[in-house]
C-alpha cells in the first residue's frame, strides 16, 4: 500500500446508502490499527468541518464515534447512556445529510459510558449541544439517522431535496 492512499481522508457515506442503516458491532480488539482509524474520523470529521462522525458514515460498522466541541475531543468506542435528562429542541445537521437541518427534540444532559482508543472505560456526562452530539453519534451506531424523529411530512420533504439533489449531481 502506498503511503498516498493511507492518508487519504476517509469518504463519507451520504444518505441513503443504505450502510446508515446498519447496526454495528462492539469493538472487542483495541490495536495500533484501531487507533489509526480514530485519528482518520477525526481527520475526516475536520476536513468536513463536522463536530462527530461515526464509523458507519464512513462505512465501517462498528461501535466508534469521535466527538469535537469547543476545544475538548471525545472518543466514544462502545458508548452506552446510563442517565438522561430533560428535553431540548434544537436545530441539527449530518455530514450524510449535506445542506440538510431540523429541528430535533433530545435529552438536556446524558451520562454515558464509552470506552477509548486503548480501550480504558469513562464515564462522561454532557448537557447542551455536547450531549446532542453524542445522542445522534450513538444513533449512527444503531442504524438510526436524525431525520427519523422529524414528522412524515418534514421526512418526506427532506428525502424529496435529498433525491432532486442527487438527480442533479452525480
Ligand atoms: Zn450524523
């Protein structure tokens, strides 16, 4: 392999790919490779300006996802909530959903437990936007993507952008 193709940025999977909707598998190996595909998502979410991305966006079905937000990173391998609290609504967007946001209604603040990428157990707890960020990376692990909790009608006129849009690039 060479070294050009090993620090290519990781392509994001757009929706509908249908790997969006897949369940991934816990991580049981933590290695020197899993730790290079920790540093590639957070390299990929950079490049994309993100704040999160999962692993199934870039294919890849397994519990991981890195999260990055006002100068604090945060990698989620196995994530599961222990607590939540509160609501709030707030707007949301998606690297697999390009130009896409809405208004999504989430917990306030949400304690979870994640392994990282030497496999050490945490327990982290979020509110706000950090907590938002960390529900929908953990909903990519499940197959679940944002626009799931809009209304049929929002849903329905996102995926009519969404397919006008791929109809006119390629
Ligand atoms: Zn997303």
């Amino acid at each position: 392999m060479s070294n050009d193709l090993e620090n290519e940025v990781l392509e994001i999977k757009k929706y509908p790919d249908p790997v969006l909707r897949k369940k991934s598998e816990a991580v049981e190996v933590f290695d020197e490779e899993l730790e290079k595909f920790v540093k590639d998502l957070f390299a990929a979410m950079h490049v994309h300006d993100g704040v999160g991305l999962a692993a199934p966006q870039v294919g890849v079905l397994k519990k991981i996802a890195v999260v990055e937000y006002e100068g604090k990173s945060y990698v989620l391998i196995n994530p599961k909530i222990i607590e939540q609290k509160g609501t709030q609504l707030s707007e949301e967007g998606c690297l697999s959903f390009p130009g896409i946001y809405a208004n999504v209604l989430r917990p306030e603040w949400v304690k979870i437990e994640a392994q990282n990428e030497k496999g050490e157990l945490q327990t982290l707890e979020a509110e706000g936007f950090t907590a938002r960020a960390f529900l929908h990376e953990m909903d990519h692990l499940n197959g679940k993507v944002f626009i799931d909790y809009l209304s049929n009608l929002k849903r329905n006129a996102i995926k009519k952008k969404i397919s006008k849009n791929t109809g006119g690039h390629f």
